[in-house]
C-alpha cells in the first residue's frame, strides 16, 4: 500500500516485471496482464482498505464475491507499473462494498464496483 485513509480509501503500485508465470502463453509475443488480474489487485486493495476499519473487527475469510459494471480500458505490458485505487463505498453486516480504479499513467485500464463478503 503506498497510501491508506483506514476503513476508507487506499492505493497499491504494482508494477509487471515481465518474468510473472502468468504472462507465459498470454499472449505469445504481445504478453500483457489478464484482466481478471487487475480485478484481483484491485479487490486486495479493497479488502486491505475494508480490513483497516478503526473500531470495526476484520472480518474472517474476506474474499471477493461479485462483480459490477467492470471495464476494462487497456493492458498493462512488462515494464508498466500500475496504480491501484479503492475506496469503500458501503458496508453492511459482512459484506464491503468498493469503487475500484487501476491506471497507468494518466490512463485508465479498469473501474469496477466489488463486493467482499466475510464472516
């Protein structure tokens, strides 16, 4: 995390160092990250934000449980770093829900809304 408002926002920096076991075959000579890649950094950000909320327990076996209104924009090359953004948006009983936004640069690659679920 390069920066964390506790139980609110935060944001991670990833960057794609080209070696990752996930590039080989995607794609041959063009590799880039999946998509379903960024969702997931993007939904461990989420849950690092949900996790610090000040006077809230974390909540056991948080894991991503549904997906809205994703777009992705772009790829992510060897080289690239990736700045991850989340921002809790709503929390009832055991499920968080968040904005998430991952960018390159002045470019946006992906939004999404996310929602975690724990016990």
């Amino acid at each position: 995390m390069t920066e964390l408002d506790p139980g609110v926002s935060g944001t991670g920096e990833y960057v794609l160092h080209g070696n990752e076991p996930f590039l080989k075959g995607h794609f041959p000579n063009e590799p880039l990250m999946p998509g379903v890649l960024m969702i997931e950094a993007a939904a461990q950000v989420a849950g690092v934000v949900a996790q610090s909320m000040p006077g809230v327990a974390p909540l056991k076996d948080l894991k991503l449980t549904a997906m809205r209104l994703v777009k992705i924009f772009g790829a992510v090359k060897p080289g690239e770093a990736i700045i991850i953004r989340a921002t809790v948006s709503g929390r009832l009983g055991g499920l968080v829900q968040a904005s998430v936004e991952v960018s390159h640069g002045d470019q946006k690659l992906l939004t999404a809304e996310l929602t975690l679920s724990g016990h």
